[in-house]
C-alpha cells in the first residue's frame, strides 16, 4: 500500500479518467503494497534500505519475483544492477527503463521505486496495447543509487560506465569499517568481478527514468508529470578536522585543540557561501570521535554537498567552506552539469503534448548514462508535499497513474519509431 491506501482503494480501481488498463492499474498498486513492508520504520514511516543488506536482498528478490512473472529474463551486470530483458538482450539499440530501490535513511516511499514500479507497469500496458516492439526492452534497478552506506553516489550505474573506479569502489568503507568487498561477499558475489561493461552501455539506445520529482515545480505550474531538460552540477566533499581529546570539564579553554571549531566555521561557511553564489549547500552528515558528551573530540569528520547550475558555481562555494575549514577535503563524488539529449527531448514533448520541462538539482542515475554518450531522459510525477529525502515524501495515485501513462506513451513510440543514435560521451 502507498500511505494506508490498499490496492483495493478507489483511487486506484476506479476507471473513471484512468488513462490506463485495469490490469496495469490493479498491478502497479499490488507492487507498492508487495514494497512497502521491505526496510520501513514503522515509527517515522521512513525507508532503510542500504547497499548489500539483508533489505537489499529482499528488494533484489522482489526485482527478479516480478521479471519471472512477466516472463522476463533477468541478468545481474557486473556492478550489481539487476536488469529485467524482453526480447534479446544482445540485440543492441534497446529501450530501457527503470530506476533504483535503495534509499537515503529515513527515505521516503517514492524516490526510486515510483520508477521501477511503473517500469514493470508499463511492460503490462504495453502488451495490453498488444505493442509488438521492434527492439528489446529493460527493466533497471540501478545498485546503491543513494550511495547511502559507502558514501558514493550512482555507484552502480558509475561502475557500469567506468565514472566510478572497480579498485576504489572495492575499498568504500561504510561506518562500521565494512568495504564494500567484504558486504560484496557477504551476499554471495565476487567482488573481483566488479567492473564496467561497455558492451551492454553500447547495446542501450535510449534510457529514460521515471522519479518523483523532489521539489515542487510541477506543484507551482499545476501539472501531474513533466520532463527533465539538465541536472545540475553537484558533488559530495569530506572535510576532517584533528584535534586532541581532553576533559571537557579540567581543560581549560587557552589549552584546548578542539576540531568542533572548523567544524561550525564549515556548517556557517556553507550556508554563507551558497546564499552569495545562488547555489545550495547543505551538511547533512557529521562524524565526531570520540563522541562523548563529556569529552572534548579529537576528530571530526564534516561531509559537503553543495550544488549549482555551473560547476564555476559550485567550485567557488567549495573554495569559500575549505579556506573557512582550513583543511583540504577529499571529493568523494562530482557530477557536472547534465544536458538532457535534445533529440530525445523533442521526442518525448511531441508524445507528451506539452507538459512542463524543469531543470532538476537532485542527481541520477539518467544523468550518469547521458555523460557515457547513452541518449537519456527524465520523467517526473507530482509529489503534493514537495518533501523529498524523508518520510513526508508522497505522490497521489492519480498522479502515478498520470506518469506511468506518459512512460507508456514514450516507450512504444521509442520501441515502434525512429532509432536514435548515441551521442559522443561529453568531453
């Protein structure tokens, strides 16, 4: 169920102005009710579903439990994304679509899997529409989307395309010290095997993700869906301050070494810097040993993410925090400016009739496959709340039943029309 609504609800039965099938409609609800138990804290009602855990197994379970059932055959990349094929996968110039199941903590219902969900959806719908697709079709759930538990962003879909180095992304650590080797064999995988895999990039003719959108343009223009033109550029920056671990009741102030000093001088820096340059910048996640209440620390680690539409943007506000930090942090993950394929664009507007085009800060997996040269594009659903990253995250399923027509839409004429050709990966 999606918020206390059943697959039973009205909202979701009633045809009345449903622009899809029965059968897609009853489906699509089943797989968010078949969804909603996995990694949820029924507390806050938000998601915990990391990278290579038990969560994630069970999320990869559903994945293949749907493809099976669709008659799909399902393969697993060498960077861990799951891949559900209708027709031959070796064929080349396939449609592919989909998103990621894993989450931020204390996610919400909807980043991620609005994406898969309406994947599977719209293959019933297709077929309910008896299209005959002249070229295979995928399902993808990209791995460690979130890049929640070992820090990196779109690390699946970075492995994939060679953005994200097989040896580095071995070493990621997440807090408890696990590599992401070590959770890799865990689960029964070798994480030797890791690595990109141009020739299944090379096979992709055109991706496009269905998402949530995350904030709340389409609330301010009144629309239930639109489409992606850029995303912006964003990264990730990890600063670490030394100090020296004392009593915080016998040391005196003139004595003290306290890294918790840079620490707020970054938090204060950020917010300064982004409001001048008309960027975004946020410190979202704070890492202090030895942690106690009583002591005063003798390290902390301070995490940056900080976006823009230009890198220039960007890169200003990181130089302002560091001389603020007065220590050089390490860029974990850089993403630049994505600009949606034109060519797809027009396409997807001349389908669509006119729905709104938005720029988006928020970054994906899209994104990752447009910079590898793969012509991509972006779907976006209402999200009433505009609250994203956290459990107030919604959609209405008027509104998702609106997206997954409008994926159809463009999926049958992708698999049916005119074969785009890759573009060059940009420079």
């Amino acid at each position: 169920m999606i918020d206390g609504q059943e697959p039973t609800d009205p909202a979701w039965t009633s045809a009345a102005g449903s622009p899809v099938s029965a059968a897609a409609r009853a489906t699509f609800a089943t797989m968010f009710a078949e969804l909603a138990p996995i990694g949820r804290d029924p507390a806050t009602g938000g998601y915990h579903r990391f990278a290579h855990t038990a969560e994630d197994s069970r999320l990869r379970a559903w994945f293949a439990g749907q493809a099976n059932a669709r008659h799909l055959d399902v393969h697993e990349d060498r960077a861990g994304n799951l891949w559900a094929w209708w027709g031959d996968p070796t064929a080349g110039e396939a449609v592919v679509t989909g998103s990621h199941l894993d989450s931020v903590p204390a996610g919400g219902a909807f980043d991620g899997p609005l994406g898969v969900v309406s994947a599977f959806a719209a293959v019933d719908e297709l077929r309910a529409r008896s299209v005959r697709p002249d070229r295979p079709l995928a399902v993808v759930a990209f791995a460690d989307e979130e890049g929640a538990r070992f820090g990196v962003a779109c690390a699946g879909s970075r492995l994939l395309t060679g953005r994200l180095d097989a040896d580095r992304a071995r070493g990621l650590t997440d807090d408890t010290g696990i590599t992401l080797a070590e959770a890799l064999r865990a689960t029964g995988r070798d994480p030797d095997t890791l690595g990109p895999d141009p020739e299944l990039v090379a096979r992709i003719g055109v991706f496009v993700e269905l998402h949530v959108e995350q904030g709340r343009d389409l609330i301010d223009r009144g629309a239930a869906v639109g489409f992606a033109t850029a995303i912006r550029a964003h990264g990730r920056w990890r600063y670490e301050s030394i100090g020296r671990a004392d009593h915080a009741g016998t040391t005196r102030m003139q004595d003290r070494t306290d890294p918790m000093l840079a620490h707020a001088a970054t938090i204060l820096a950020a917010h300064t810097a982004a409001r001048k340059h008309g960027a975004v910048a946020t410190v979202g996640r704070v890492a202090v040993e030895p942690n106690g209440v009583n002591a005063i620390p003798a390290r902390v680690r301070t995490w940056l993410d900080a976006r823009a539409d230009h890198e220039t943007v960007v890169r200003a506000v990181v130089a302002e925090v560091t001389r603020a930090a007065g220590v050089e942090p390490v860029e974990e993950s850089w993403t630049p400016r994505v600009e949606f394929d034109p060519r797809l664009r027009a396409r997807l507007d001349g389908v669509l009739g006119g729905v709104p085009a938005l720029a988006t800060g928020a970054g994906h997996d899209a994104g990752i496959l447009a910079l590898a040269g793969v012509p991509a594009a972006m779907l976006f659903v209402r999200n009433p709340t505009g609250v994203s990253h956290a459990p107030d995250e919604h959609a209405e399923p008027g509104d998702c039943l609106a997206g997954l027509a409008a994926l159809t839409d463009v999926l049958a004429e992708l698999l049916t029309g005119e074969v785009l050709v890759a573009a060059e990966p940009p420079a």
